[in-house]
C-alpha cells in the first residue's frame, strides 16, 4: 500500500531532511508533502477536497469528469478544487492530461503544541 504522509514543517526543516536522504544515499520510499503552517494544510485540504482525495485514492489516472463521478459532485465545481490540488502537488496530472492521486491512503502528521 502506498501512503503519502501530509505534515507541517518549515522549509528549513524540509532542507535538512533532503540533505539528510541525500548524504545517506538511501531512497526514502515514503512520500511527504509538507506544508509551512497548520492554517495552509487546513487552507488547502477543505471537507470537499478530502471527499475528492478519498474517492481517487489508488484509483489511477482519471478524468476530471470522472473524479466528479467517483465524488458525487458537479465536474464544474470540482474542477477548482482539482486544480488546488495540482497546484499543492497532492494531486498529479499525466502526460495524457488525466489527474491522479498515486496514493492508497493519507497520513496526516500534525503536533499542536501550547503557545
């Protein structure tokens, strides 16, 4: 099963953990998409962007009207969150212009700390 793992972490911290793989020289089969703020995560993955996520998941690549199909949703509405999600890198458009989520399952990885 292939998981993305969805976390907040700096751009620095995001550097070290590149240099980090790269000065090991072991592939991290893992996939991570950071972002900078909790409030961006939450920014960019509303309700109706988890539904589409959910409906795609280890689906393969699709059309837009497909994945409206798959979410039960108007192709119009979705296409805004579709290209939302490109823009994020959760989402992958191939060379035939179907999008994809290449992922079977989400982790989301957040620490709340007070103050």
């Amino acid at each position: 099963m292939r998981t993305v793992t969805l976390d907040v972490r700096t751009p620095r911290e995001v550097s070290a953990e590149l240099v980090r793989v790269w000065k090991s020289r072991k592939s991290d089969s893992n996939a991570r998409i950071s972002f900078a703020t909790p409030e961006l995560l939450w920014k960019v993955l509303t309700a109706k962007r988890w539904e589409l996520i959910r409906a795609m998941a280890g689906q393969g690549p699709m059309t837009l009207r497909e994945a409206a199909r798959r979410a039960g949703r108007d192709a119009k509405a979705v296409h805004g969150d579709v290209h939302a999600l490109l823009a994020a890198g959760i989402l992958r458009k191939n060379a035939k212009g179907k999008i994809e989520f290449p992922f079977d399952a989400v982790h989301v990885d957040l620490l709340v700390k007070a103050g």
